[in-house]
C-alpha cells in the first residue's frame, strides 16, 4: 500500500505550535498531523524521501480532531528545527 500513496493522502499538514518547536529544539523531533488511516511505515518513508532525512522512530496517537498526530525523530545529523522553519513559510 505504501507504493501507492501519494503525498497528500499521508500529511496534513505540519505542527507549529509551541510544544512542537520546544520537541524539535531539545529532541529533534518533527510533529506532523496525518491522515488516520496512514501508519508508522507509511510515515517514516514519506519523511524520508520528502525531506531527504533519516528518521529513527515514529510515535503516533489520535488527537481530539480526530486526526491521527505522529511525532518523528530525526538522527542526529538533521536538525528537525530547520525543516519545521522551511515548512512554515
């Protein structure tokens, strides 16, 4: 299934709030609110091959909207800051 999801049907968009920057400055993680029916797998190569990363978990639970939010970690060598600061312009 992965090999046939397009873009838009994985992300909704990007996180930016306050938690979300703090995640990304001390942990390095990128917050991204996804389409429930997306799983960890389908997260992970989408960020991979979006934003030429290499991403080492995903956490995910369901938020009171009803979408699915997942919380990505990057390896060391990205910083997710940058990529939240270049998505949100």
């Amino acid at each position: 299934m992965s090999q046939n999801t397009e873009k838009k049907n994985i992300v909704v968009n990007i996180v930016t709030t306050e938690k979300a920057y703090l995640l990304a400055e001390k942990y390095n993680y990128i917050t991204l609110k996804v389409h429930r029916n997306s799983n960890k797998k389908e997260i992970k190569e989408f960020v991979e091959k979006t934003f030429n990363v290499k991403v080492l978990k995903v956490n995910t639970l369901i938020d009171r909207d009803g979408y699915k939010k997942a919380y990505v970690k990057l390896s060391p060598e990205n910083r997710a800051l940058d990529i939240i600061e270049r998505l949100s312009r």
